[in-house]
C-alpha cells in the first residue's frame, strides 16, 4: 500500500492510496488546493474543515455539471451535432482566423 503526504490549503495530511497511484493522488490533492485557494482569495477566515467543506462542494458542482453535459450527449440521436457555446466558437474563430494570418504570412517569401 502507497502512501503520500499532500498539501492542501496549508495543512499536511499522510493518506493511503494503492501502489502506483501516488502521482495520481497527489496531482488530485494539486486540485483540491486550487480550489481551497481560490476561496482564500475571496477573502474571510475560515478553518480548515470550513475550507474543505467548501472547495469539495465546489468540486462536486464541478462534477453534477459534467454529469448534465454527458447525459445530454448521450440522449442526443447519433450523429446530432453537440450544442456549442456560441462564445466559445466565435473565439475559435478568432484563433482560426489569426492561425491562417500566421500561416499565410509564412507562406510568403
């Protein structure tokens, strides 16, 4: 049995994981530190257990929002085109726009 110390929110916790699964663990304890950060930078004093609770719901809003998006592809007929955000294409758009720029602007002697 694998064990790490991981980092998160200041605190160091020991935690058991299978053999191999250390980097694993570790990069997901990387994420649950972002997350106790980024409710830091709101600002307000919390303790750990508080920071926890809530970086974990964060995470779990996280994963029910996956959870919406893979069942809506799932019940989508087969070969419907997956729902696109619009602000998202338009700015793929823009990227593909200044990618052809730059590769024409190679193309040239």
């Amino acid at each position: 049995m694998g064990q790490v110390t991981v980092r998160v929110g200041g605190y160091t916790h020991p935690v058991s994981c299978e053999d191999g699964q250390e980097a694993h663990l570790i990069a997901l304890a990387a994420e649950v530190d972002r997350r106790v950060a980024s409710i830091r930078a709101m600002g307000g004093q919390f303790g750990e257990s508080r920071l926890l609770l809530l970086a974990s719901l964060l995470l779990a809003d996280e994963i029910h929002d996956l959870r919406v998006d893979l069942s809506r592809a799932k019940a989508a007929p087969p070969g419907a085109a997956p729902e696109i955000d619009p602000l998202l294409a338009e700015r793929l758009g823009r990227l593909a726009e200044q990618i052809e720029g730059i590769a024409a602007s190679l193309d040239q002697p």
